[in-house]
C-alpha cells in the first residue's frame, strides 16, 4: 500500500493512474478502523480498479474539544488493517496540509443541516462538508463509500454533489453489526462493559419499530420507542425519529421512503444507529 501524507504528490500519482484509465474509488474515514470501514473497502474493490482511504481526525467537524482529543487514532493498527484487506493507497495529512488555517467558508445545504444530528452538534456538517469537499478535490474519486450508519451525513454529502455538480458517485453501505446488534463504531472502544449491554437497546428498538411498524401507528410507535430506551438505565436519549428518508423530516403515513434513526448518549460516549424501514 502507498502511503501519502501531502496532497500534492497524492494528486500526481493518482493523476498517472487515472491517465492509465484505472477508475478510483474513496472511502474516507478518521481511523479507528473497525470491521464496518473494511467492508467499504472490500465494497469499493469490487466497485473500482485503486481504493484510496484517507485517515484523517477533522478538527472542524467537532463541537466538543474534549470529543476531538479523546477519539482514538490507531494508526500503525489502522496501516496493518488495511494492508490487509488490499487497500491500494492511503493518504493520512496533517491538519496543516488540509487547513489553510481559521476557515471560516461553509456551504449552505438547508434545512438537512439542522435536523436530528445537526441539531444536537450545530456546526457538524460543515465541518464534514468542508473536509469531504477538500478530500474529493484531492483524490477526485469516481466512486465515494460511506456507511449507512452515518445515514444523515450521506444525505449531506450528495446533497453537496447536487448543489456544487460534482462529478462522483456516492454508494451508500449497509451498517456492519457485531453478532449481538450493536453496530459498529470507532466510539465502540470507549463503553465499558456495562455501557455496552446497555447500548444493545438502541439496535432492538430499532428492529421492533421495524417489525411492527404500521404507517398509521408512526407517532404511537415513536412514542413507544422512546419509552423503552428511557427506560434503560445508563442510556440518555438524544432523538429517536421516524423520518423521510429522503429529507429526515418527520415521516407521515404516505411517505415512500422511511427510515427510523435514533442518537443516545451511553455512559459517556455518544452512539447513533438506524434502520431503513422501506
Ligand atoms: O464518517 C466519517 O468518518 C467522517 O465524518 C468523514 C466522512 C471521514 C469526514 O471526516
């Protein structure tokens, strides 16, 4: 695997490779790898001819300092992971190389950007906008991955490909789940053992809402839903909404495309998961 840390010699290799007619896939990620980002390069293999993954923690998309000092950066476990499952290149900057310095630009994407996880960490997605933006101007990737566990921010991201026309397809994979439900997550690390049975009601709330879901029942089911992850101890809910899963509005019976989302915070790490539920 290449290992790049500057944009600009990442950009003059890749340029070679393009020029050769390879089709470039991109998982971006901030590290911590876990099974979850190894299925997206598996998926983005399958999908292109070079994956680039970019590790890189991005300053701008936390609004807790303390959040941003304590996520994990592996990165010598992180190299081995994804020499492991062939990864082609990794570009893994400074700070320094990806920010000018206090930038203040942001792009207006409307109403998705206040909603649910906007809401509860204002100021989010533009820092993932802005990183994101910058990150595809680096490799230009024909083919982008992200994990659906992330449902709000995918919808961010194509949202910026529509407003800004550009040319990159963005695939959308399924969430990676540990055999008891949880899904996976670079946060995972820090539950402890008690956290993480508490943090399993979150998933099997979500596949009740799932199971019997009923369209003329969304507010009752909602209602239901946030009960029972009140109710589990050392759980303290942020949202659990039955959404548009196009425009993460609240869903009413006729919506088409439904998704149910849910935020907690559990002990001290805060975890989000959702279901597509059609
Ligand atoms: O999903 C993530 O890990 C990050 O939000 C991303 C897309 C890599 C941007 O920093």
């Amino acid at each position: 695997m290449k290992n790049f840390k500057k944009r600009a010699d990442l950009q003059q290799y890749i340029a070679g490779l393009r020029a050769g007619g390879a089709v470039i896939t991109f998982v971006p990620t901030m590290g911590a790898l876990h099974r979850g980002h190894l299925s997206l390069i598996e998926q983005a293999k399958v999908l292109g001819d070079i994956v680039v993954c970019s590790i890189f923690v991005n300053p701008t998309q936390f609004n807790d300092p303390k959040d941003l000092e304590i996520y994990p950066r592996p990165i010598l476990d992180d190299i081995q992971k994804l020499e492991a499952v062939g990864c082609d290149i990794l570009f893994n900057p400074e700070v320094s190389e990806m920010y000018a310095g206090n930038e203040k630009w942001h792009l207006d994407i409307g109403e998705l950007e206040g909603l649910l996880e906007g809401k509860f960490r204002p100021g989010h997605y533009q820092g993932v906008t802005q990183v994101v933006f910058k990150l595809f101007n680096v490799v230009k990737p024909d083919i982008a991955l992200f994990g659906q566990k992330d449902y709000q921010q995918v919808l961010v991201i194509k949202r910026m490909i529509d407003l800004l026309s550009l040319p990159v397809k963005i695939e959308m994979c399924p969430i990676s789940r540990e055999e008891d439900g949880l899904a996976m997550s670079s946060r995972n690390i820090h539950l402890t053992p008690r956290d993480r049975q508490h943090a399993l009601i979150l998933s099997k709330t979500l596949n009740k809402v799932n199971q019997h879901f009923d369209p003329e029942k969304i507010d009752e089911l909602k209602q239901l839903a946030e009960a029972d992850i009140t109710a589990e101890p050392g759980v303290a809910l942020a949202y659990f909404e039955i959404a548009d899963g196009d425009t993460l509005l609240p869903a009413n019976k006729n919506t088409k495309s439904i998704v149910a989302l849910v935020a907690a915070m559990v002990g001290k790490t805060r975890l989000i998961d959702n279901v597509i539920i059609r």
